[in-house]
C-alpha cells in the first residue's frame, strides 16, 4: 500500500493548472503548424500566425493563452493499492485548483448556483472530477481546462441502431457547422460512441485529451476519424469563422459496448488551445 | 485583406460609414469591457430609465472577461468571448448609441438590424490569442459592477488593439463571405 498525501495531491494540482494554461503542448503546437502550411485563405493564414505568436509568448511570460482558463476538468487514475492520506481527495484537488487559479493569475470562471444565483465562486472550485480504479499503487491526475467558448457547442443525439455509419457522420458534421466560427477553430473535434447518455459524453470529453492527431488503434474508427476530418475541412469555415481550409486540427474517436437498442453518440469540441497537462505520483 | 486602417475612439459616424466587412484595423483610445452579466445589468438599468454607470454614446464596447494583470503588467489574457450572448442586449444599447462592438463568432438578424438602423460596426478579435492581445492594453480599471468580477465593465485605454470589421454598418457580414468563398462540395 502506497501512501499519497493530500497535500503532495494539491500541490501537483496547482502546478497542472497553471502548466495547462500557460504552456500548450507540443502535438497542438505542430498540428498548429501544420494547418498554417496547408491554410489558402488570407485571414486563415492571420489568424494562424497569430494564435502561433500567442503560443511562444504565453509559454514564454506563463501567462494564460486564452483569459477563458475554463473549468477545471479533472481526470484521475486512482492505483487500487494507493492509499491517500491527511484528508478528503475531492478537497485536495480543489485546492489544488484554488492555489493554481490564484498564483497563476487564471481567470475564475466558475459560479455557485448555476441558474438562479449564478455567483462566481472566487477561486474556480468547484472542480469537475471523473475518477476511476485503476490496479496498481500509483495515482496519474490530468488537468483539462475547459472553457465555456467550445464547451457550448457540443451536442448528444441518442441515435437508432440503424442510423448506424451514416448516422454517426450526418451529426458530427451538423454539430461542427452549427457551431461555425464560436468554438474558435481550428478544433479538436472529440466523439464518443457507445455506452450511455452519460458514457458517451464522457468518452467525447476523454477523447479530447488523447495526443492531438494521434489515430485510433482500429482500422474501422481511424478511417471515420480521417472522413469526418476531411469533411469538417470542406466546410469552408476556416480558422476563427473567417473562411479557410483548416476548420479542424483533428477528429478523435473513442468508443464503448452499448445495449442492443440504443447507438449514442457525443459530441465535445476543444478551441485551438486544447490545453492538457498530467503528472503521476 | 488590405491596408491596416487605424481608428481611434470615440467613433465618429462617419468613421463607422467608413469601415467595411473585410477590413484589419487597429483601435488606439479608450474602449470598455461588457460581457454576460454586465449586460443584463445595463440593459435592467435602462429599462427601469436610470442612467448608465457609463456613458455609452459613440464607445466601443468589448466582449472580454480578462485574467488578473500580473504585477507590472495592465491586464491579463484578454482575447474576446462569444458574442452571441450579449445578442438579446445589444440592440438596445446601439439604440442609445454605442457605436462598435468587439467580439467573436456571429450576430443575431436583430443584431444587424440595428447596427444598419442606427449606425454600428462589429469587430472580430482573435479568440484564443489573449496574451497577445494583452500587449495592446496599457491601462485598465474597473469603473461598473466590481462584485462581478473578471464581469466588472473595465475602462481600458489600448494602442493598435488589432481586429478585423466583421460586420459593417450596411449589414456586409465577413464571415458569411469567407466561408462560402472557402465551402467546397459534399
């Protein structure tokens, strides 16, 4: 039995905040790059070299590249064999969240009541927390800010089993067009399929912290990945809205069993900053 | 996308019936910040026929919610939010005279209505870009609404605050231009 304090817990979680934040990684970085090669249209190419400047300067200074440093989407791995001491999990990392928010100068985004109060918080708690039992004795913590720009643009469909393929593509596309320029693209389109209501939207959201670009195992989902990102790019939309050839950086599939009646299917949009950052104890 | 046109604030009507969908300019001045919460309080105040904690008349309005400034610096990460929240506000707002808005991501029909009514241009920043933008803005206080937070209306004073007239006074949308130059088939 392996012990983790909670402190050790909230330090390591302050420091993913603000490293999330500040300093976008490499894969984002190069499919960035990438786009900017490929883009045709003027303003596309702008507002590439632009987003590309804001990456090294933000990296550079640690400032937030976007003011929108979003909730605090926390993904842990819990070793079944970690034994975590000197108080609550949940508290741990949000105060890890509370002292990344405050000494890295981050935007507190969150408020209490979402619809009658609406107050905000003052320090970006509450945390949203998916956890999960992992074997071993060690615990991996991803942080995942999300902000609200992309966040609003995803969508669930619970499709019939046989809508199937064609189902699947007609509202990925529907969803990314919709949203046209809002979510800030060029994106990161994540889809979960499968499971539940609430599986597949988790699954969309899991989807989003994969290596940006990096295909799926199975050939099957690679191939619809590589359609629906070809189709996404046919849209026109373009970076920021303005019209252009790169709308998304990458289409990222994951899937899960589901019952014999149902075929769900998620939809979570990341802007071009898809932030993440990890660390194992 | 040609010359950078260079516009300074307060915007003058004629300065508005200047800028066209398409064009990059940059805004030297004084500009202020609104975003959800401070809307609907303008538009409260309004409606019960008290004046504004700010004077709105020929000003430029951005769609912003900023990271705190670091010490030494004016402001923190402060690219524009999605302005489509603030469409159930703005008409009202132009009506009383505001003349430019500066946001991301498109406007409601009502909007353009009133923008083509009564005279106002709507800019684009770029999203996501919010430490660069930062460097435009040399000073910034919070002047209305310091309960809300990073939703507090901020006086800013910004040099060559880098944007693009998205949609103009006569309802020229660049966005709807831009990607259908850009759309290819099924």
């Amino acid at each position: 039995m392996k012990e983790i304090s909670v402190e050790q817990i909230a330090e390591t979680v302050k420091k993913l905040c603000i490293e999330a934040a500040c300093n976008l990684t490499e894969d984002v970085e190069q499919l960035l790059k990438k786009g900017l090669e490929k883009e045709e249209s003027e303003f596309g190419r702008y507002v590439l070299e632009q987003i590309l400047d804001n990456v090294k300067l933000s990296r550079q200074e640690t400032t937030a590249m976007c003011q929108d440093t979003g909730l605090a989407v926390i993904f842990a791995e819990i070793g079944q064999d970690v034994h975590i001491v000197g108080g609550s999990f949940a508290d741990a990392l949000n105060e890890g969240v509370r002292r990344g928010y405050e000494e890295g100068f981050l935007r507190k985004s969150a408020v209490d009541d979402p619809l009658f109060i609406r107050k905000n918080t003052g320090d970006n708690t509450p945390a949203i927390i998916h956890t999960e039992i992992v074997p071993g004795d060690k615990l991996k913590i991803m942080v995942v800010p999300k902000g609200a720009g992309s966040e609003n643009m995803g969508a669930l469909k619970m499709l019939k089993p046989s809508d199937g393929v064609q189902g699947v593509k007609d509202f990925v596309l529907k969803t990314v067009t919709e949203a046209g320029g809002n979510p800030c693209p060029p994106i990161i389109v994540g889809v979960g399929i499968g499971g539940t209501m609430e599986k597949a939207t988790i699954l969309a959201k899991k989807a989003l912290t994969r290596k940006a670009g990096e295909p799926h195992p199975d050939p099957h989902y690679r191939a619809l990945e590589e359609e629906l990102l070809e189709k996404i790019n046919r849209s026109g939309i373009g970076p920021q809205g303005l019209g252009g050839r790169v709308t998304a950086l990458a289409v990222h599939i994951e899937a899960y069993p589901t019952h014999i009646a149902t075929l769900p299917v998620a939809v979570n949009l990341n802007c071009h900053a898809a932030r993440h950052a990890e660390a194992i104890l | 996308m040609g010359q950078v046109k260079k516009i300074t604030t307060p915007l003058t009507p004629e300065q508005v019936q200047d800028l066209k969908a398409g064009d990059r300019v940059t805004i030297t001045g004084v500009i202020y910040t609104g975003r959800d919460a401070a809307h609907k309080n303008l538009v409260k105040t309004l409606q019960e026929g008290q004046p504004l904690p700010v004077e709105l008349k020929d000003q430029i309005i951005y769609y912003v919610g900023p990271c705190p400034a670091r010490p030494g610096q004016a402001i923190g990460s402060c690219g524009p939010t999605t302005s489509g929240r603030m469409d159930a506000y703005a008409p009202l707002l132009i009506e009383k005279g505001l003349k430019g808005m500066v946001g991301k991501g498109p406007r409601s029909p009502q909007v353009v209505e009133a923008m083509k009514k009564y005279g106002a241009v709507y800019f684009a920043a770029i999203g996501g870009a919010g430490a660069t933008i930062a460097r435009s803005v040399k000073k910034a206080e919070v002047v209305a609404y310091p309960e809300l937070g990073p939703e507090a209306i901020y006086r800013l004073e910004v040099e060559n605050f880098p944007c693009i007239v998205v949609i103009d006074a006569e309802g020229n949308d660049q966005y709807k231009i831009g990607v259908e130059a850009y759309r290819l088939a099924e």
